[in-house]
C-alpha cells in the first residue's frame, strides 16, 4: 500500500519539533570542544595498507564530510571509528577517552551510525525500529520486563513519546505503524537516520545518505542533516556526490589511497589541484561509475 | 490500541455503515486452469451454488453405505431415508445439512463477500463427503460399499460430494471477493457479553472435538474417522466465517478488551473438566500438553523471538525433571531429600537456566545453522550421560521411578474432587496447576516480547551486526533467551516429574527436541498462543488417531516439510513481525547480506 | 602398545566410514549452505536398497560369491540413494532455495523423519535389525606386534573404497568441466549463472554423487557390520556432519581428515577416556562443540564465509 | 498452480493413509473369530495393551501385541469367557513414560477393559502400573524386569509390593542372570568372564546380576564395558577386553546387537563363548553373526519337550502375523492367557462389572497355568514363581536346548 500513497514534499523539519527533541536529548553543551579524535590510525589488511597515519578531530556541532575516489579507505575508516575495526596502530578517543573496541559500546559512549545498504529490522515497525534505538538509553532489567511494574511503564512512555518525536522529526509520522520493508527507498534512509538518533548519540555517522536518491529527496536529506547539527549532534558524512558534500559540511577530508589528502573547508578543498588530480587521475568514465557505485566493500 | 489506523487511498468510508470495504465481485474473467468452464459457469453462479447447496443436504438424507459394518452400522444407521425419520439425522450427516442450509441460505441473501463464504462451505461439505466417503469404500471393502451392492443402493457420499464440489466451482466461477472488514463499535458490556459467549462457545467446540467419536478403542472403532469428520466439518465452517470478515472482527473485539478476554479465556481453560471431555483421562493428556506447551514456549523465546535455533532444548525438561525427581524423596534418588513443591519448581528452574546459559555461551561465537548443531550435540551428551547414570543423578537405565505425588496437607494431586454434587475427575488438580502455570509462561512470554529485552531479541533475529549498531550488547542478550528459555522449561520438567511419577532418560530424545520445534513452527513462530496450540495439536491428533500410531511418525515427518512448504509461519502466523521463516522469496532475496565485513576481527 | 595400535587401526576403518558420509554432507553444504540432516538417511537407505538386491533380485548362487556380490550391492545401494537424494533435492528442497535458513534445515529434520519411518513401515522386517550377507573375505589378519594388533579384511576393504572414492572425487572435482562448475556455483551462484553454468543441474549433481557416495558406505557399513537396522542413518550422520564441519565444510580432502579424526577420537576415547565406552560417543560431541566454537573453519576451511 | 498440487498432495496423503490401514476391511461378512459360533450376547470385554508400536522398539512391541491377539482370537473361539467377546485394544506408548500414562488413564477409565497386558519398559510400566492399581485394573507384564515394580524401592532390604493389580510373568534379572552364572562358571568352568551391556534396563540389570554371582562363584570378572544400544561396531570393546584374555563373554542385552558382537569377537580372533539371556533367543541370531558354542538362558522348558510351548509357536505362524512374535513373544501370551483365563473363572456363568475387579485380582494371584513357558503361579509380590530355566546353544545355526533346571540361590 505504501507505494500507492502520494509524496508530500520533503522539508526540513518543523522547528518546534527540533527544539522539543533537542531539550529531550541534551546533547548539546556550545562548547565546540573536539569530540571525536584519531591520532596515527593505520589499518593493515594483509600486506595492504588499508590506512595510514590518519588524523583528525571533529568539534561539537561540526558537520565533517569525508570524500575520496573508490577504495580510498573512507569505510575503513569509518568502521575504525566505530569500533568494528581495532585499528593496527594509532588511536581513536571519545571526548579524549579511548574508544571502546566493541560496536555496542561505541553506541552507548555516544557514536551512532547509519549503514551504506540500508540495515534496518524489515518485520519490525517504523516506531519499533526506533524503540530498538532507545534500548540503550532504557533502564530496563530482565525482572521489570518480566512484571512490567510501574517504572517499566513509565520508560515505555518515555520511549514511544521519543519515538513517536524522532518519527515526526525525519516527516516519517504516517509510517509509524507500517513494517520498515514496505516503506519507500528515501523513507527507509530516512528511519535509519531517526533510529540512529533514538540513540541520543553526540556524533552520527552516516555512511552515504543521498545514494540511491534523487535531487529532490537528497535536498530533503541535507536540510534534514542541519536540522541533525541543530540538535547539537555533530556528524560526519561519507558520500560520493561531492556536490552534495560541498554545499552542506563545514570542513572537508578527502581520503586517497588510505593517506589524508586534504582537508580544509569546502572552498579549499574544491580548488586543490590535488584532489582534482586524484579524481580525475582515472578516465573520466571510471570516476562516473565510482559515483554510481558502492563503496570499497 | 489501533484507533490511528492508517487507510490505504481506496478506501471508501461512509460514517454509519459498519462494514469499511464491501469489496464488490470482480468480474468474473478466470485465467489459468478450469478457466473455460469457470467462465461458462459465471453468469449462473447463483443458482449453481443453489443446487450444489440442495444436492449436499439430499446426500445427507440418502444412504451411505450397502453394507453393515462389523461393529453396527457405519457409524449409525446405514439406509436412513427422509420419509422414515426426517430430523434423525446427526453426526457427519448433520455436519453435511447444516453447511448445505447455510450454503443455501448465503447463496440468496445479500451478505458481502457471499462467494468466499459459500466457497468455504463447499470446501467443507466436499471434505465431509471425501472422509467418510473413503472410509466407508475401505472398509467395506470396495466401492461396492458407497454405491450400489447385493441389492441395496447407497450414493449419499458421492451425491454430498458432487453437491460439494458444484458448491466450491459456482462460488468460484462467481468470483471470489476480498474479505470484508467490519467496523462495529458497540457499547463496552455488549462486546463483554459477546466475547463472554464466543469464548463458551469456544470452550464447547473444544470439549465437542475431544469427546467426538468417544474415547475410540475396539468397543468404538469409528472414533478416528468420525473425529477427522468433525474437523473437517468445522474446517469449513471456520473457512466460512474467516471469509465473511467477522472473525477478524472478533479478533479486533478481543484486542479492545485484552484484559478481559484474558481473564475469561483464563477461565474457560479452568472450566473445562466442567465439561464432556472432564474425564481423567483427557485430564491426563492435557496435562501434559500443558508441560509440553510451557517448554515449546520457552523454546518459542530461543527460536521465535532471538531466531537462535535450538535442537537439543528438551534436555532442560530433561534437567528440571531430574532435578525435581531427585528432591521428591523417592527412593531411588541419591539425594534422597524431600523439599516442598513450589520450591522444587524454582531450583529445578534455576539449575535448567544455568544449563541453558552454559548451551547458549557457544552463541558468543557461532551462528545459524551451526549453532544449531551445537545445540543438538549438547542434547545428545545430555541423553547420553542420563543413560549412564551420571554421578548416580539420573537412575540410569532403570531411570528415577516412584516419584510421589503432589500433595496439598494430606490431598493429593491425582485424587478426584467432589464440588457439591459434581463429580471431577482424578488429576484434575493437575490439570489446574498446569493451566495456571501455562498462563504464567505465557505471561512472561508476553511480557518479555513487548518489553526492551524482547525488542533486542527480535532486532537480534533480523539483524545481528545492526542490533549491535544500536547499543545491543548481543552477546549477553542471547545468551538470556537461553537461560529464561530454560527456566521456563525447567518450571515444566519439575511439574512433568511429579505428574509422570517416572523419570526416565528416553522421554528426552532428539526426537522430542523435534516435537518440541514441530509444536513452535505449527502454531506460529513467535506468537502468544503459538506454542500452545501446536502442542496442543501436536497431542491431541496422536491421541484421536491412535488407528494409525504406526505411521505416526511418518505423517509427523511429512507435515514438518509441507508446512514448511506451504504455510512456514504457522497456523497464527505473528501478525507484525512475521517471523524469519514467514519471509517472501523475494524479500529474502532482495535483503541479501550487506557488504560490511562484520566478522573479521 | 598392541591396544593403542589396535584402537588406532579400529579408529581409522570407522572414520573411513564416516569420511564417505561426510563428503555429502560436505558438498551440500559446500553449494547451497544447507546442513542436509536427512544425509543420514541417504546412507541408511543405501544399505537397505543393497540389501534388497541382494535378497530379491539377485539369484543366491550370485550372493554366495562375494566378487559378484560385492559390485553388484555397491552399484545397487549407491543407485538407490543417488535416486533418493535427487528426488529429496526435487522435491524438499528446490521449492524453498530462496527459503530463509530455518526453513530447509527444518525440512531436512521432517525428510529424516519421514525416511526412516519409511523404511521401518515399508521395508519387511525393519523393525528390527536385519542381517546383512558377508560381501567380501571373511576372518582377519594378524600383526604380531605385542598382543598382535587384529585387522578385518572387511575393514582393509572400508578403507581401501573409501579412500579411493574421496580421491577420484576430488580429482573430478579439480580436473573436470563439471567439477569447475561445482566449485563456481559454490563460490557465488549467481555469478556462476552469468557463466553460463545451470546451478540446479549441479546442485542436483552434487546431490546424486553425495547419495551414491552414502549409498556405497550404506552397503559397506552392511558388509563391515553384517547388520543394518533403521536407526544407523541418524547416529553415523551426526557423526559425518562433525567430520565434515572438523575438516572445514566445503572441503572433501578436510571431510576425509575429519572422518578419520572422529574415528580415532571414538575409538581412543572409548580406551583412555573416563566413562570408558559408554561415553565414547560423547566425546565426539565434545570435540564437535570445541571445534565449532574455536575453529568454525575447521582445519582446512578457509574462511569464516560459511558462518552466516 | 501450488494451490491445486496442495490440495492434490493432501488429497494423495489421505487416500494413502486410508489404503494403509485397509489391511483387513470391516465387513460384518468378513470377520473372523469375532466370536465364531460363541454366544456373545453380554457384549464386549477389552483386553488393554501398552507397549512401543511405534518408533525403534516397535519391533519388541508389536511381537507383543500379536502374541496377545493370538491369544485372545484363541479364547473367543474357544468361548473361553461365557456370554463375552473379547477384543483387544493395543495403545502404543511410543516408549516412554507421559504418552504410556496417558495411554493407561485412558484405558483405566474404560469401564469394559478387563486387564492389560505390558508394558516392554520399566520405565513405563513405572506409571502405567499405580494408574491402573487406583481403579484395580490388572496389569501383567511379559517384559519388565524391575524388581522394585513388584517389591518396592527397597527390595533388596525390605520388600514391599507396590500394586496389588501388578503382575508378571517375566523372570526378573536376580533369577536369570545368576542361572547364568551358575552355569557358565561351575558347568563350564569358565573363571576370568568379560560382561557388556547396552545400557538400558533389561541389559544393564542381567549384567550386573549376572557379575555379581560370577564373582561370588569365584569368577573374574575380566572387564565391564557398556556399548550403545544401537551400536554396531565394537571394535573398541572387542579390543579393550582382548588385552584382559577372558575365557567367556557375558552380554546383556538383546540379539540384535548380541549377534554381530559374537561375529566380531571371532573376527579379531577371541574364539571364546559369547552367552546372553531371553533377550538374545531369536531365529535370526545366527544369521546376524551369532556363532556355533554361544549360550543363551531362556525362560521355561524348550517348547520341544513342552506341548503347549509349541503349540504357541505353531499357531502363531498359523496366524500369519507379519512381525515375528521377537524376545517377548512366549512371554506375552502367557500373560494374556493367565488374564483370559483368571476372568474366565471370575465371570463364569455371571456378568462382569466393576465388582467383579477384586475377584479378578484373587484369580490372577491364584493362577496355576501351564503355559508357553512353563508352569505358571505367581509369589506374594506377583512375581512369576517360573524358575524353571533352559540353556541353549547354537548348533547349525539356531540355538538348541543344552539342559533344563530350576533356579536355586547359591
């Protein structure tokens, strides 16, 4: 049924909404104090070097893309950050305190993700797949599941009430109720983007937002990704569609062959001879497959 | 609980009418096969099903068998005709009458979705006629029985089963509608009363199958086929209301009132030693459907909610009952020490959930298919070890008997009770505490499935590497559905070692295991009432049909691979999350495993 | 010392037994991730088909002599299993290839279930064990070592055809076009569809030579043991999946290693372990739950690929 | 589509299982000994059963349940109970202890079952033996060899007997297995006896009983080892007891295993007797490896110098059952018989009702029969008194009687 139904028009998220769920999460403290660091992270497969010396540091509220021509690394690295990789040398902190090398515990220290091929729960409803989210942040024992007295209930409002805000927050409240694998392509994005945040997470990763969509839904993604950074969460982004990460991040990485290349804001970076070079470098048919296409896997 | 239904654009609502969707007849074009004569068929639909409708009830009221059976008549009078006894009839042919009243009466009135009703109809008259039919052909010997022999004629069987069959192709040809969805809002205390009656009701037709055909046996050898006869029957007629809509409504009633239907459901099951089947020996075997019901549920937890396939899970029946046998005081138990009941069940469970947390530990490194395996090498170990006597705590061979009985003061939980002037049957006190403890599982169950801990189990069974995205810490979190699974079934083993009065190491073999998973898969992976009602089947058919124990496991072998085959969620298939087995092909296909190398660590 | 050597020499004729079992199991599981659990009962009809050959259709005079006997029962018992496998494969399991996991393994359980019912309700006298004619040079050879060390010419034989088998099989599978296909399906069925390669043809390949592989051990397992009865599909087939699973699945030269391996842990076991014989098996089981836990790969496996 | 192959599978399901269970139709015309020229006017009286039917001890089970209809088919047409017909009524408890209860309270609460015959385990018999004692059912077993089911869980110290209603005809395992011992050490002068057994009740008690006497008759007991009750390869057992060089091998269990056990033994070149119990007596022994010099105890006289053992075993072949009668056959008809003809004499010329119970339990505790086996009475615990035992031994190929004694303790 879902395919029949008309698309509303995609905007940003109402603000009340966005202030509401911002005062819910706390997230925010304005001190734009770096979060996320790397020092030195280099990742050996084998005899490849899938990364080397990679550092940087994403401050509160920042919006960081990360680009790079096919097989530079960038998933690597992002499965580094969030605790699927234990890096060969070099380190990852947390608001200075080591990442924890296990990826539920990444999420509960405050680093949630997205997936490039979209992995929600299919047989779960769009509200059920953000209450999964907020498992982590629920005080729930196996004793009050198992009664559900009065404190059970009180963290299951809690929780609809969340998921039911974080729904209205990516525009997906006429989905609540409907399976995650009937939604449409741009909705499903979008509910993993919505589950990510029931997390309260500080930073969100998300790992190529826009593929698959057209102008429209990706103008849609991007004001929905400020919206993100309004709450106080900062977020990096993987993504091919450089245009895309040009007109939305405050600060640029470009990833080539595991090394950082470049870095600096969107300006800079689009003018760096470098960067062209390293896209360009490939016939200009390979560099189109590469934006089709998936990532390294 | 849903008031904020959402509504597919085609919807038509109109504010007083209480039915949402009267989908019309599509118009009747047929492709595939049959299709020339169901098209032919179209334009005289009505008065086909009409006919099929009067041809049943004439077959009813003819004679259906030449010869007299061997232990009277099959199964009552052979030759009864209209003008000798026009309302005599009963049973099957009864069955036959009243769906062919019904079929007529739907046929001519205007009630939406007539022809799927009357389809169902159909489907159930020709199932009656195909039984008894066969049956009769069989033993008779020949077709000779079901038509004509040494004089006497007898076509009842083939007349219902033309009247069936023009009944399922005129309903059919006529076009087959969508189910209709009712929309009725009554005041609180009529849907009271009415779940209140549809429950009784319930309660009876359960009471009516187990009693049909008696108790079987030589003195009554037609009780099989007279018990299939009834199912067939009520087959039909549940086709039939499913079609027209109202027990979807029904349905949606109940989830108005859970509470309530709880409760009343609740008390049925307490009510029904009250009824036919209130004798001791169904008291007996739905005791222990009810232990086997808990440990499916239990495993239900494992399977239907973590995904985690479990092979060997009837040991920890195994474990709670050896651990019970061996703190009842019977002789052969090394203990040798008596402890109270109640709180034999609690050890008894927690020793089964260390066990079950031990099982489920190998789940930190190994999935699917291979767990799987795990899981049946530690039920073999476990059956293995029993039969040796391990550390004198099994019995061995001659296995842990005398167990003594529950006991309440000095009343034991095998005597029979008198309530005034009814009498209730031996065991009965069993069948009580059974329900009670079922209820409770299914409680827990409930509870643990719409509750953070449930949510990760299931986020866990559709996808592991993303449930651990989201903060769920897998490991642990599996290894808990293992042990809560084994308490459940620990609580149930205590039980089944007073009950049983003997514990032995053969009542835990793989094939139990097997039974077990046949129970969860029949009645629907992850649901409530799936369990129950799969062991409840998977009981009571052995026991109604024991004519056929020696292909009991044959048939049991078959129906594994056609319900997998054709219908892999089970009877109550979950209505939200369809359970991993329920998935589409395509689905399936579509959901192919992501490209992060989540294992390599 | 004559006990250790015979415990190995008796670890090494079962475990070639169940290596033959095991290379089914293996290459199932190698193409279509599917733990065929009524692999066991491939086996145990194979002895049953040999069986009712050599008891119905084959004159006793031909019986008598074990070199007509021998091919003809190996040749019947691996045709009836191969038949078996297939018409499982066509009928089981085609229908749910794009099933979820659960769903074949389920059906696999219910085909074991149901075969085995079968034979014991088809099969005249199944109910119990059924002698089973010697099919090869009755007696046994001695090495005079301590206590002297017994060898059966029926065990020599068990190892000899088994070997020999697993080595031509693998031998097909590297050397031939349909070998090649095999391995292509295995590694990725779709892109082995793009080469042209008819994937149902060879899974339903890989399911006849699994069948007739069981089939010849079904028949040898008779002529070794000079009984069958129904139940010894289920126990050697557990036993086969851990060797399979031992040698790293997917792997015949691995399901070889594996079989052996089993062998001797049962027989070396059943001698020095506590509990003695009445725990042999159990040790098996043991070894199984170690090896999945801490080697999933098994020992020649590898990749985790087949974890899922 | 699949719709119509589901409807067609289910419909060839149906009809198969239908077909199946037409062996013999049910024709008024076509019954036989349904009460042949007897008077039958008082109605039916149901002779329970309980055993495995299904499942891998069908085998021992079904043998049972023919001998039992053999048994009853002979009394209704010898009008052995007056006015009665007789039927049997076979339940099968698929092994084990919860479906063999329910069986039980399902015949126990039939008021027209007279007695039953079972179980094949003990463990059933367990629960099924109290269930029927509550509504004084008689219960004969041809087959458990407990001897905590007649005489309590303290038998050895102070025996007590459980059930009033609880008989067999079974020798328990302290008769046969020390007879054994008797035998093979102070007749065969065998000292230094290696004993197996398959672990379960029947196999495990004869072995023990029959190590305890070897020892106490100054025996050795070389080794004591336990092989699967579905083993087949013993090659590790055979090795271990090599080492020990016994002179006998004792093995408690049953022939299927027993046979390919003795043809292996010669195989690795121990060419010493293998000896069992009842359980190892079957035409098909020798067939299965059992060699020429192993010994069997069986219970009775040898039907040769028995008429009436012979005469069991000629009409069962009569009969044309299509599974032999197995290890319990002998055993089970007696049971049925000593019920048939304790009845016979509770109802004579009467009715039979629920008053009648007690009368039958007198009966049956009174029996002295001359049966398949033997003469047969029962002690004060409702134990057989039958120990009258026979060795046999293999000789051309089937086991022959050696020599016939009674039982005595040493």
């Amino acid at each position: 049924m879902s395919e029949s139904v008309e698309q509303p028009e995609l905007e940003a998220p109402p603000g009340e909404v966005t202030a509401e769920l911002a005062e819910d999460m706390q997230i925010a403290t304005g001190t734009r104090e770096p979060i996320l660091e790397s020092a030195g992270v280099s990742m050996v497969f084998g005899g490849l070097r899938a990364l080397n010396e990679v550092t940087f540091s994403l401050k509160e509220g920042e919006i960081i893309g990360l680009i790079g021509p096919n097989g530079a690394g960038k998933t690597t690295f992002f499965n580094c950050l969030t605790g699927l990789y234990t890096p060969t040398s070099g380190s990852v902190t947390l608001r200075g305190a080591p990442m924890p090398q296990d990826p539920a515990r990444v999420t509960e220290a405050g680093v949630a993700r997205t997936f490039q091929n979209i992995r929600l729960f299919p047989s779960m409803t769009a509200t059920e797949n953000v209450l999964v989210g907020r498992h982590v942040r629920m005080k729930q024992g196996p004793v009050s599941s198992l009664l559900h007295g009065p404190r059970f209930r009180r963290s299951e409002a809690e929780a609809h009430d969340r998921a039911e805000k974080l729904l209205a927050f990516v525009g997906l409240t006429r989905f609540a109720d409907e399976l995650a694998r009937n939604l449409p392509y741009g909705d499903q994005r979008r509910l993993e983007i919505a589950r990510a945040l029931a997390t309260d997470p500080s930073v969100l990763l998300l790992d190529e937002p826009t593929a698959g969509m057209n102008a429209q839904e990706t103008e849609a993604t991007r004001q929905l990704i400020f919206a993100i950074r309004d709450l106080g969460v900062s977020v990096v982004v993987i993504e091919h569609d450089t245009k895309f990460i040009f007109t939305l991040c405050d600060r640029v990485l470009v990833l080539v062959q595991g090394e950082l290349l470049v870095e600096g804001s969107p300006d800079e970076v689009r003018g760096d001879p470098r960067v062209v070079e390293a896209y360009l470098g490939a016939p200009p048919d390979e560099v189109e497959a590469q934006i089709h296409a998936g990532e390294e896997s | 609980m849903s008031e904020v239904t959402s509504e597919s654009a085609s919807t038509t609502e109109t504010a007083e009418a209480p039915v949402r969707t009267v989908p019309a007849a599509p118009p009747a074009r047929h492709t595939g096969r049959l299709a020339g004569p169901l098209n032919a068929l179209a334009p005289h639909a009505k008065i086909g099903m009409v006919v099929g409708g009067v041809l049943s009830i004439v077959g009813a009221y003819l004679a259906w068998s030449t010869f007299v059976l061997n232990e009277g008549a099959y199964p009552e009078r052979a030759t009864l005709t209209m003008f000798v006894e026009p309302f005599g009839v009963t049973g099957f042919r009864l069955h036959i009458t009243l769906l062919g009243l019904a079929t007529i009466v739907v046929a001519l009135l205007r009630v939406p979705a007539k022809h799927r009703i009357v389809r169902g109809l159909g489907v159930g008259v020709t199932a009656v006629a195909v039984l008894n039919g066969l049956w009769i052909t069989v033993e008779g010997g020949g077709l000779g029985a079901i038509t004509a022999s040494d004089g006497t004629v007898a076509f009842g069987s083939i007349v219902a089963l033309v009247g069936g069959l023009v009944t399922v192709l005129s309903a059919t040809a006529g076009g087959l509608e969508d189910k209709p969805v009712w929309e009725w809002k009554l005041a609180w205390w009529v849907e009271w009363i009415l779940l209140l009656v549809v429950f009784v009701l319930i309660l009876l037709l359960v009471a009516e199958v187990l009693t049909s055909g008696g108790q079987g046996g030589v003195v009554n050898p037609y009780a099989g086929v007279v018990f299939l006869s009834l199912l067939a029957a009520l087959a039909g007629a549940f086709a039939a209301l499913n079609a027209s809509g109202l027990l979807t409504w029904v349905g949606e009633v109940s989830e108005r009132h859970r509470v309530f239907s709880v409760v009343v459901l609740l008390l049925c099951a307490l009510a029904l030693p009250f009824t036919g089947a209130g004798t001791e020996y169904w008291m007996t075997v739905a005791s222990n459907i009810g232990v086997y019901a808990a440990t499916a549920i239990g495993l239900n937890i494992v399977v239907g909610l973590a995904g985690l396939l479990d092979l060997g899970y009837v040991a920890f029946l195994g474990i709670g009952a050896f651990v019970a046998a061996n703190l009842s005081g019977a002789a052969a138990s090394v203990i040798g020490i008596h402890v109270p009941f109640l709180l034999v069940m609690v050890i008894s469970a927690v020793v089964a959930g260390i066990f079950g947390a031990i099982v489920g530990s190998p789940t930190l490194r190994v999935r699917g298919d291979y767990l799987a395996i795990v899981t049946l090498a530690f039920g073999e170990i476990f059956v293995r070890s029993a039969q040796n006597n391990i550390a004198g705590l099994t019995g061995g061979a001659n296995a842990i008997p005398n167990i003594p009985q529950v006991a309440l003061g000095s009343f034991q939980f095998n005597q029979s009770i008198s309530l005034g002037p009814i009498q209730l049957p031996g065991g009965v006190m069993y069948y009580v505490a059974i329900v009670l403890l079922v209820a409770a599982v299914m409680l827990v169950f409930g509870n643990l499935k719409n509750s953070r801990l449930g949510r990760a189990w299931i986020a866990i069974r559709e996808d592991e590497d993303a449930a651990a995205a989201m903060g769920i810490r897998t490991g642990p979190i599996k290894i808990l559905a293992f042990l809560i699974g084994a308490m459940l079934a620990g609580f149930a083993g205590a039980f089944f070692a007073h009950k049983t009065a003997v514990v032995a190491y053969d009542s835990f073999r793989f094939l139990e295991s097997v039974t077990l998973l046949a129970a969860v898969i029949l009645g629907g992976m992850g649901t409530i009432p799936g369990a129950v009602l799969g062991a409840s089947i998977l009981f009571v058919l052995p026991e109604k049909l024991r004519e056929f124990a020696d292909y009991r496991l044959l048939l049991f072998g078959l129906a594994l691979v056609l319900i997998m085959r054709f219908r892999p969620q089970g009877i109550i298939a979950d209505k939200h999350r369809k359970a991993e087995l329920a998935e589409d092909p395509e689905d399936a296909a579509k959901e192919a495993p992501g490209a992060l190398p989540t294992e390599v660590k | 010392m004559s006990i250790f050597l015979s415990q190995i020499a008796n670890g090494l004729m079962f475990g070639s037994l169940i290596a033959l079992i095991a290379i089914g199991y293996t290459m199932v599981y190698g193409i279509i991730t599917l733990i065929n659990f009524a692999h066991g009962e491939i086996f145990m009809v194979g002895a049953y088909g040999g069986l009712a050959t050599l008891t119905y259709w084959v004159p006793t005079a031909v019986v008598a002599r074990w070199y007509f006997a021998l091919p003809i029962a190996l040749v019947a018992g691996a045709l009836v299993s191969m038949l078996v496998a297939v018409a499982m494969e066509r009928f089981a399991y085609r229908p749910l290839r794009n099933a979820p996991r659960l769903a074949p393994l389920i059906t696999a359980l219910g085909v074991s279930v149901a075969l085995q019912e079968a034979v014991r309700v088809f099969y005249p006298g199944a109910t119990a064990a059924i002698p089973f004619p010697p099919l090869f040079i009755q007696g046994a050879f001695v090495i005079p070592i301590g206590d002297g060390v017994v060898i059966r010419y029926t065990g020599i034989l068990l190892i000899v055809v088994s070997l020999g088998l697993a080595f031509g099989l693998e031998r097909f599978v590297e050397r031939t076009r349909l070998g090649r296909a095999m391995r292509a399906t295995s590694q990725d069925r779709d892109t082995a569809r793009l080469m042209g390669i008819d994937p149902d043809r060879v899974i339903v390949l890989t399911f006849a030579i699994g069948g007739a592989l069981a089939g010849v051990a079904g028949v040898l397992y008779g002529s070794y043991l000079n009984n069958i009865n129904i139940d010894m599909g289920f126990q050697n087939g557990i036993f086969a999946f851990t060797a399979a699973v031992l040698g790293g699945i997917g792997n015949i030269r691995g399901a070889v290693v594996g079989g052996l391996v089993i062998g001797l842990v049962r027989a070396l076991g059943g001698q020095y372990l506590p509990g003695g014989t009445a725990y042999d098996y159990v040790w098996i089981f043991v070894v199984l739950i170690i090896v999945l836990v801490f080697r999933p790969q098994g020992f020649f496996g590898e990749s985790e690929r087949v974890r899922a | 589509m699949s719709r119509t192959r589901k409807v067609a599978t289910t419909a060839a399901l149906l009809a198969g299982v239908l077909a199946l269970s037409a062996c013999s139709t049910n024709r008024e015309e076509a019954s036989s000994g349904g009460g042949g020229s007897c008077d039958t006017s008082k109605g039916t009286l149901v002779v329970g059963f309980v055993a495995p039917l299904s499942g891998s001890l069908s085998a021992l089970g079904l043998g049972m349940k023919n001998s039992t209809d053999l048994a009853v088919n002979q009394a209704n047409q010898a009008c052995k109970v007056p006015g009665y017909r007789l039927a049997l009524q076979a339940e099968d408890d698929q092994a084990t202890a919860q479906i063999a209860g329910q069986a039980a309270t399902k015949l126990a609460s039939d008021p027209n079952v007279v007695g039953v015959i079972g179980t094949l385990n003990s463990s059933t018999a367990q629960t099924v033996a109290p269930i029927l004692a509550q509504k004084k059912i008689v219960e004969i077993s041809p087959a458990n060899t407990n001897p905590a089911l007649t005489q309590g869980d303290n038998y050895a110290t102070a025996p007590a007997r459980p059930n009033a209603t609880y008989f067999r005809t079974a020798t328990t395992d302290a008769i046969q297995g020390p007879f054994a011992a008797q035998f093979l050490v102070q007749k065969q002068g065998k000292k230094n006896i290696a004993v197996i057994d398959d672990g379960k009740t029947y196999g495990a008690g004869l072995a023990d009983q029959f190590a305890a006497e070897a020892q106490k008759l100054g025996a050795t007991i070389a080794a004591r080892l336990k092989v699967g009750e579905k083993d087949t390869d013993f090659s590790g057992v055979i090795t271990q007891i090599r080492g020990a060089n016994p002179d006998a091998v004792y093995y408690g269990g049953e022939y299927p295993v027993a046979g390919p056990l003795s043809k292996q033994l010669a195989d690795a070149g121990l060419n010493i007797p293998l000896m069992g119990g009842d359980g190892i007596v079957d035409s098909t022994y020798a067939q299965l490896g059992g060699r020429e010099g192993d010994f069997a105890t069986n219970v009775g006289a040898p039907p040769e110098q028995q008429p009436s053992a012979k005469a069991f075993i000629d009409a069962y072949a009569a009969a044309g059952y299509s599974e032999p009668y197995s290890a319990y056959g002998a055993l089970t008809y007696d049971a049925a018989n000593v019920l048939i003809d304790g009845l016979s004499k509770t109802v004579g010329n009467g009715t039979f009702s629920d008053a009648s119970r007690d009368g039958l339990i007198s009966a049956v505790q009174a029996t002295n029969l001359q049966g398949a086996t033997g003469a047969i009475s029962f002690d004060q615990f409702g134990d057989t008194t039958n120990k009258v035992l026979t060795v046999y031994t293999v000789q051309g190929g089937k086991f022959t009687p050696l020599e016939t004694g009674t039982y005595a303790a040493s």
